[in-house]
C-alpha cells in the first residue's frame, strides 16, 4: 500500500574513534581511507539518524438488532477500505437503515480529501451492488 510508511536515513557524522576528532570522509574511496588530522587513526564511528514516518488508520462499525430478528435494522460503518482501481487506502462511510428504507455510501481519498463516490438513495433501489451483484453464467 502506498504511502503507509516513510524511513529516511542521514549519516549526520564520522569521527575518529580513538581520539573523536570529526573526519571529512568526502574524498574516501572503497580501498582507502582518509587518516585523522590528529592521531592519523582509520578507525571510524559513523553517527547516523532514522526517522520514521508511519500512517495508522482505524475505523468503526456498529449494527444494531432487535431480539429474535436476524438482519440489523441499522448499520453504520467508517472505516479504512482498499480501493483495487487506486491502488491504496480510501475511507469508506456507508449507512444502511432497514426501519427508513435508506442507503448512504461516500468514499474519500485520505491524502487529497476528494470525494470518490457518494451515493444516497433509498435501501429498496439499491439493487445488483457487492455480494448482491446478478452472478453470470460461464457457458
């Protein structure tokens, strides 16, 4: 997923690491080293810094249901839900209320804010979608 996560690394020094004098290590090579200016060491210790940069997303869904009914008579998600034509994470809101007879799905990109989709209509119009797609028949 594109985005989730971000290292960088920096070699923020070089010194010497008999006497800690800090070496300009521009003009080194892979079969040689610059010399300390103070005690002509090739020992190194190379300090360096790692950052980090991680995106979490989290989301919430609830249903709620009447004793002895099967299906919800509400349900209300927002969540984070991978979109396959983007390719990456997109926040997904959707309500169904089964008692009002409506259907509420809106789709937004988390980096741009762009609303993707956004859909409001009423729950019985809301025909062929998802799991509820007519399947066709291979011949």
């Amino acid at each position: 997923m594109s985005n989730v996560s971000q290292s960088n690394m920096n070699l923020d020094r070089t010194e010497c690491s008999e006497c800690g004098v800090e070496i300009d290590t521009s003009k080194d090579t892979e079969t040689s080293r610059t010399l300390c200016p103070a005690c002509g060491s090739e020992k190194r210790t190379m300090h360096c810094s790692v950052s980090e940069t991680l995106i979490a997303r989290d989301g919430i869904g609830v249903k709620a249901k009447r004793p002895n009914e099967k299906r919800p008579y509400i349900e209300d998600r927002s969540m984070p839900s991978y979109s396959y034509s983007r390719e990456k994470l997109v926040h997904r809101e959707m309500v169904i209320d089964r008692d009002n007879d409506k259907y509420y799905e809106k789709v937004t990109d988390y980096e741009t804010g762009e609303i993707i989709h956004e859909n409001q209509e009423s729950l019985s119009a809301h025909q062929n979608h998802g799991s509820a797609k007519i399947k066709k028949v291979s011949k």
